[in-house]
C-alpha cells in the first residue's frame, strides 16, 4: 500500500472554490484586490479597470499599483497563510484569501509582481516565472461570462454596478485611486478618481472592538483598542434604498449599507465574517451610539426619532448629555409622561401647554433615560399627593389568566366592545385601571403591599367572581368613556346601570359563560 506523505493537512478544490464564489457580486470579489493595494505602505498609486471584449462574452479585471510588490510570491497561492496584516488593526488583511475568491472564478489570471510572475491558465494548475519587473504589482482575472452560466446583458449590469459601488469607496489620504469601466462596443465608458470626501465630524474613540493577532503565526483574537472613526456626507454613486441611508466602511473600503444618514468609516479592523459584508448587530449599536454622541447637535427634530438613533440610544456608551440634547430635539422642554390611571394630572398638563406623551410611545429603555435627565410623569408634575410610577411586566399566571378571561365575559356581556387585561408592577398606589384608548383594563400587582393586588388575589371558582374582584371590575368598566374621571355624574350613572345590567341579564350572561370557557381552555 502506498502511503503519500504531505506537510498540509488539507487540499483545496478548485471547483468547490469557484461554486462558493460565482454567484456574488462581483464587486464583493474585486475589492480585496483594492484592499489587498491599499495595505501596502509603498503603494501611492492605484488603477482599476474593468473591461469587456468580445462583445460583452469576455470582460476582465485589472487592478494595479506601484508599490514594493509581493513579500512572499507563495501569498498570491496559498490560503489562511499565516500573515503580518493579522498583527495590525490598521490594516485591512486578516485571512490571506482575498485575491484567491476572484481567481477561484476566473477563466485565467496572471500576477505580475516585483521579480516573479505568476500565471493560472485556463488549462488549471499554475505557473512560476522570473520577470524583471522592478516596481509594483498587477493583478489581471479574465471572466468568461458564458463558463459563468451569466446573461451578457446582465454580466455587463453586475460590471457596471461594481464600477458604481467602488466608485463609493474612501481612498487613502496618501494614495490615488482611479476607477475605470471600459464597456461593451456601443456602449459609454466611465472613469472617475476617488476625490477626498466632504468630512462632517472625525473623532476618536477611547474603546472599540477590533481583532488582532499578537503575532504572525498567531490565532485572530477580538480586542478593544482606540482608533478614529471619520463621518461623510453619503455618496451618490449608488442608488439608495431611502435618502437616508448610508454605508459603513472600513478604512476606506465599503462593508455594508446601514440605516443611518452618513457614510461611516472605521479606522481599524472591525468584526467580520469570512466575506466580509456584515458586522454583527451588537458592533452596529455601538458605532451608531459613537456617531449621536458626536454629531447629537447637528440632529434637526424631523430626524431626532430615526430608526438609528432610537438604536443608539439603547447603547450603554450614549452620554447623559447626549440624552438630553435628543429629548430636547424630540419633545421640547414642555413635555411629561402620561399616566393613563392619572387623567386629571394628564389634562392639566395639557391645559399648561405641556406635550403629554403615551408611554407605549417609548420603549422602556427610552423612559428610563430620558427620567434620567428630567422627564417627568404627568402624575409626578401635576397630580396629586398619589404617586405614579412607570410598569414593568409581570409573569402571568394561569389563576390570573383565567381571571381575565372572566372579566372580558362580563364585560363584553354588559355591551362593551371586547378590551384587553393588562398585570403589571407598578409603584403607584393605584389597585386597578380603566383607559379607553386603549381597550384595556389593568391590574397593579404585589406581593407586599397593600395598595396593590397580590396573585393570589386572582384566583376564582368555577369560573365566577368573588364580591370584591366582581366590584373593582364593575368599577373600572364603568369608566369606559367617561372623560371627566371624578367619580362623580357619568361615572355613578354608568355603575349603577351596569350593576343593574348585570342583575337582570344574568341569565344571557351566565348563557355565555361556556362559551368563554372554551376560549380560555383553546387559548392555553
């Protein structure tokens, strides 16, 4: 038996490369060559040109610069090699594969670099020659649209997008870059050189995430370290989804689009997956909470709500400054939470010329930071001795749930349009509340105090109320539609007549009661 000796463990399949690579966009593919350029500190000039021939049946990609050339020609063939690149966060390299994904589908590639050239016919395999070449490095892929299985229509469309989107990109203060499109015969050719930005805020970040190895033979390893972050005016090179999207970019080169008003660029590695298209949400955030903390004041009060920002300010990194500067932007100075169980407080706020905002119009996170920096309740502002806190959720339990199952039936039994029961914890002294806006009845629990509804509170029998639970039911339904909320007029007509209901109607009430069963059993 013949056993074969090798210094790898593993083979690369050509074909499987390919497959993984030929359906992305191409420009995904041609930007590692720009990047690839970029992180070479000799390198001051950089060309790339996309050109079709053949009538749009061939088209190729050529990226050139003149820096020092190849380190190690072996780079230009070996994958995950281990790399200096990976040791510095200032530099764009971290697997050693880049230029490999467009060479894995192209028909032929050569690379001609300082001293040495490196052909991959169309034929398979590769060749190693010396050249005398004594300056820079030039990558040339040929890309047969038909061994593609690609429409030449629509390979020309992906082209031409490529040469729109790596028009978008950031090029070094210290390099020129050009990018140039050489279309089919009839068609226009294109070329633009990457001009500086128009820069609205640089600024440097004491903390961010990064990866990093601590040597060349090193594993990848996530890390916190300082760099800069530079915002810019969006591009227009690209078609947007909305006029307020923008891109993300790592030094210089675009990663991704993102929801915000500005292109973004990081000066340092940020965490990708292998194909670099994607940061993980949680990094997103924390560049976005950046961002608000240095640009807050430029924020007009039309955008102050942005998707973006409501993300930011979810961040443990967002300042109380910062906070302040976007309620203000937001709301105004004259504004309170609303307490739906305080409608006196809530009305006299209005009356002053308070903004009175619904809770649910804030996440919890919100209410918590903007009471931070002095956002009261309408309660807290304008009510009474009573004290009004902001809920939280609590754990339903199954007494609990059948208990609002019960009072939906008398409810919806008395001729109220159905509503919906609402626990919660609640520091107010309030045991139970009615809002009318929102169809819904809500009960403030605890375990401890008596001016709150303990748990156990809520259990039943055979599906039926006891006097006391029957009685704050009876009373809070009787506030459905009622504006004025001073137990007094509407109010006591409204008790009394469902108090009356309830007596006469008991028959029809007590005929749905199965039926209500029923759909607390279903709904379990």
């Amino acid at each position: 038996m013949t056993q074969q000796k090798t210094t790898s463990k593993f083979d690369v399949s050509d074909i499987g490369m390919r497959q993984l690579h030929e359906g992305r966009p191409k420009w995904q593919l041609i930007k590692e060559l720009i990047a690839n350029s970029w992180d070479e500190k000799t390198v001051t000039k950089v060309k790339v040109e996309l050109s079709s021939y053949y009538d749009g049946k061939k088209w190729t990609v050529k990226v050139t610069d003149n820096g020092a050339g190849f380190r190690d020609i072996a780079d230009a063939y070996t994958l995950m090699a281990p790399t200096q690149k990976r040791t510095d966060s200032e530099v764009r390299g971290r697997f050693n594969i880049g230029e490999k994904e467009i060479i894995s589908i192209a028909e032929s590639t050569t690379v001609e670099t300082v001293g040495q050239t490196v052909e991959f016919p169309k034929s398979g395999g590769r060749k190693v020659t010396k050249n005398n070449i004594k300056k820079g490095t030039t990558i040339e892929c040929v890309l047969d649209v038909e061994s593609l299985s690609e429409d030449r229509e629509e390979f020309g469309k992906q082209m031409m997008d490529a040469y729109k989107r790596l028009s978008t990109f950031i090029t070094p203060k210290n390099i020129s870059t050009e990018i140039v499109i050489n279309s089919p015969i009839g068609q226009n050719d294109f070329s633009v050189k990457l001009e500086d930005r128009t820069l609205i805020k640089s600024f440097p970040v004491g903390s961010l995430k990064t990866v990093i190895g601590m040597g060349k033979n090193n594993a990848l390893r996530e890390s916190w370290r300082s760099t800069t972050i530079n915002v810019y005016e969006t591009s227009n090179a690209v078609e947007k989804e909305t006029e307020k999207q923008g891109s993300l970019f790592e030094m210089g080169i675009y990663i991704q689009d993102i929801d915000c008003p500005f292109d973004v660029d990081v000066m340092q590695k940020v965490p990708l997956a292998q194909n670099r298209d994607m940061v993980p949400d949680f990094y997103l955030q924390d560049i976005f909470a950046h961002i608000l903390n240095n640009v807050a004041e430029t924020i007009t009060e039309r955008d102050a709500s942005d998707h973006w920002i409501k993300l930011a300010m979810n961040d443990k990194i967002v300042t109380p400054e910062t906070v302040q500067i976007i309620r203000l932007k937001r709301f105004g100075e004259k504004t309170v939470i609303a307490n739906p169980f305080d409608p006196q407080a809530n009305e006299k706020a209005w009356s002053q010329g308070y903004d009175v905002i619904s809770p649910k119009n804030l996440s919890q996170t919100e209410r918590e930071l903007f009471r931070s920096v002095g956002m009261a309740t309408s309660s807290e502002k304008f009510g009474d001795k009573v004290t009004f806190g902001i809920p939280t959720p609590v754990k339903v339990t199954e007494s609990m749930r059948e208990f609002s199952y019960i009072v939906r039936w008398i409810g919806t039994s008395l001729g109220r349009e159905d509503f919906r029961i609402n626990f919660e914890y609640n520091s107010g002294s309030f045991l139970a509340g009615w809002s009318t806006s929102a169809r819904e009845m809500t009960f403030n629990i605890s375990a401890h105090s008596r001016k709150r509804l303990p748990k156990k509170w809520f259990e039943t029998k055979n599906f039926e109320l006891n006097e006391k639970q029957l009685g704050i039911v009876l009373h809070e339904l009787s506030h459905d539609n009622d504006d004025d909320r001073s137990h007094t007029g509407k109010f006591l007509d409204m008790t009394t007549s469902l108090g009356s209901r309830l007596f006469t109607d008991r028959e029809n009430i007590l005929s749905k009661k199965e039926e209500w069963i029923k759909k607390c059993s279903d709904e379990k």
